[in-house]
C-alpha cells in the first residue's frame, strides 16, 4: 500500500524512501563508497595496436551523473548546493579526502520523523482500504445469498430444462417412423373412433400409445393434471408480462462479474406470439416466440432472437431459446447462439411492474428485432445500404390484422 509522500525542509519521503528534488529530479543519498567511486573515476587510457597506430576497439568510457544528481547529494549531506557539476564534484571530493563528508544528524533526525509521519499516513490509508473492502465483500456476500434464495425455489423444485434442438438438424426434423400396414387418421376420424371406446379400452389404448412413442411418464403426468387440475394448473398471462429479476449462473457466478441482467416480456397484441427484450452481460436482443402463449403450467415455448454482442449486430439461424413457464411468475430458459453457450438462467417477476401495459411496448421490440439484419448491418458499416428497410421476417399481429402471420396458429380446441 501506497501513499503520496511528506515534505519538510527541502526533504521528502514516500514509497521508494528519503529523497530530495532538484530541478524536478528526484535523488536519493548515495553511500560514501559509491560517491568515491564517481568522484576518483578516471577515463581510461586510449589503446593502440602493435605498429603504434590507433586501434578502432577502444575502452567504452562511463557516463557521468548529471549536474542535479551531484547537487543533490552536496544537500544530502548538509553542504552547500552548486548548480554546476565541475563544482558540485569538486566540493565533494574535498570532503571525501579530508574525511569529512558525513550526513548531519539534523538531517538523520529529519529522515526519521518524515518516516514515522509516511508509515503513519500508510497505516491510515490500509484501515480505510480495509473497511471499504470489508464493505465490498460483505455486499457480495448479500448478493450471494439472496442469488441463493432466489433459486431455491427453482432446485428445489428440480425443474428440467429441454435442450435446444437447432432448425434444420436432424433430430429437430425427424419424425415417427410410419408401418405401411397402418392407416392414418384424421383429426376428426381419431376423435370419433375415441368416443365409440369404453372407459377402459380409451386407458389401454394411451398406455400403448406412451409405450409405443418411448415418451417420458412426466409428459402423459402433464396432460392428466390438466384435466384434473384445472384452473389450477393453468398459467395466468400476468405469469409473461412483465419486468423479469433474472440470475444466471455463467455471470453471477463470481462477485466480480455481475453485469447488470434484465428481461422485459409480453405477449403481443393479438395474443399469437411472446416478445421479449433482455440484457444479458454484453448481449442485449429481442426474443419472439415460435408459437403461441402457453396456457398450463411447465408449458416449454420456443424463441428465436436478434440482438447486438458487443455492439456488433447478430442474427444467425441458430439464436434459439426455449423458456420453461412455471407459473407465479417464474420461468427457466435457456439461450444458445452467438456468444451463448446452452446459456442457462432464471427469472422471476418483479411485482412492481404488474400495473404495467407491457403490450405497448411490443411494437419497439419488433422494430428492433426487424432491423437487426444483413442490409442494415451494411449500411451502420459502410454507410450505404438499404436504408431503413428492415427484415420482412416476423410480419405479427402488432398490426391491425392478423393475417399475415409466417406460422400456423394451432387450434386449442385441438390440443
């Protein structure tokens, strides 16, 4: 720890030790050995070659101390200061043959008290250093149990996330494989043949149908708690709306990185489709969702986002998100793309922002989200392009009519 030095009489003393300043030059005392060596330095004699000439490698003569080094030394010394180096030396060297030359014990003193007085402003610095760190780690600590807090309810509750399925992979476009010996069924062929089954052929019938598909027993679990539950088990659309406390383990993992995090969401005026606007870290974007709202709840809906990494615009295919609504405000992502790696977190609504009509702020997060692409990027980097002419991508129901929707809206009652 540092501090900036003491001044007295001409004298100073800070972090490298007692000084004095001439011309702006600072100088600490030399020993008296070292001085009798600058001061008896002699250059050496030039050499010559075995013929008497000159010879061209000759003895590399030492630099002499500037003219301030020397008076500075004649004041460490309680002698009087000459601006001159000739003089300066000179006076020195008398003192050092004459035994003479000795540090003042004014001077001495002087050095020591200006030490006291340094080490004491040193130790005043370190406790005020201490107890501000004290104060940082102890806001970090706070900071750390309520991140601990907040996710309890979410590990406790041991909620899975679904993995990210990129668009035009495989796995995201693979389907059943069909028997050429089955006939298919329409939606309402299927609905008539399940009402002529009895109670308990219709029972039958779904645990063949979950044993056949290989699903997972929480999924058919789902669907039987929607219909014993209710309206219990059903998502108000306050649970996305809203202003979004989020934690995410990559940032908030250390007390010295924790950006600042947020996520805005609502759903859009037509009701087909979520728009969300976050920052997380250094990415900020919007997030749109590829389908509707979710009426139960741990209904998983995907995203696409746009956003700016750094300030630079990114719009790739693969910016996918998948949200996990866990009603009560509550819900668990994870986003993927740009400098997203399976970037898991948490969110929970703020209850002050429930009085909020979030819906008006769709239409900005649309346009922001529309003009995030190539032809814009072109024209913020080389200033031409196709100027203000957004991405055609997304037309919604931010507009009057819905008709211009790039997806299919699926039929509740069909679900």
């Amino acid at each position: 720890m540092f501090a900036s030095p003491v001044y007295r009489e001409g004298f100073s003393y800070g972090p490298a030790g007692f000084y004095v300043e001439v011309g702006g030059h600072r100088h600490s005392r030399s020993s008296l050995g070292t001085l009798h060596l600058l001061l008896t330095y002699r250059e050496p004699s030039p050499v010559f070659n075995k013929d008497g000439r000159l010879s061209k490698r000759q003895p590399i003569a030492r630099k002499d101390n500037p003219a301030h080094f020397y008076c500075a030394q004649l004041l460490h010394y309680g002698m009087k200061p000459f601006k001159t180096r000739s003089a300066a030396k000179q006076h020195l060297l008398t003192a050092v043959r004459a035994n003479t030359l000795h540090v003042p014990s004014t001077i001495l003193a002087l050095e020591t008290t200006l030490k006291d007085e340094y080490e004491q402003k040193v130790e005043a610095i370190e406790k005020v250093y201490k107890i501000e760190q004290d104060a940082i780690e102890e806001k970090h600590q706070q900071a750390k149990r309520k991140r601990e807090e907040f996710l309890r309810e979410f590990i406790d509750e041991n909620i899975a996330l679904k993995k990210l399925k990129p668009e035009g992979s495989q796995a995201a476009n693979a389907s059943p494989k069909k028997n050429s010996n089955t006939k298919s069924l329409s939606k309402a062929q299927a609905r008539q043949a399940i009402e002529t089954l009895s109670e308990q052929q219709v029972r039958e019938v779904l645990i063949n149908f979950a044993s056949e598909l290989h699903q997972d027993p929480s999924a058919l679990q789902k669907h039987v708690d929607r219909v014993t539950m209710g309206d219990r088990f059903k998502l108000d659309p306050s649970d996305y709306s809203g202003k979004f406390e989020v934690v995410a383990a990559r940032y908030h993992s250390s007390p010295l990185s924790n950006p600042s995090m947020f996520l805005q969401m609502s759903q859009s005026p037509g009701g087909s489709h979520i728009w969300a606007s976050f920052k997380f870290g250094d990415i900020t974007g919007v997030l749109r969702s590829k389908q509707m709202p979710p009426e139960y709840v741990n209904e998983t809906v995907e995203f696409a986002w746009r956003g700016r990494d750094t300030g630079c615009m990114v719009y790739e295919d693969d910016q996918l998100a998948t949200v996990i609504f866990l009603g009560q405000g509550r819900l668990k992502g994870r986003i993927k793309g740009s400098s997203f790696d399976n970037f898991d977190f948490y969110a929970k609504r703020l209850p002050d922002t429930n009085n909020i009509d979030w819906v008006e702020s769709v239409r900005d997060w649309k346009d922001n989200y529309r003009g995030i692409n190539p032809r814009e990027e072109d024209t913020v980097k080389f200033g031409w392009g196709y100027v203000n002419e957004s991405d055609d991508d997304f037309e919604s129901d931010t507009e009057q009519s819905d008709s211009t929707l790039d997806f299919e809206v699926p039929d509740r009652g069909e679900q």
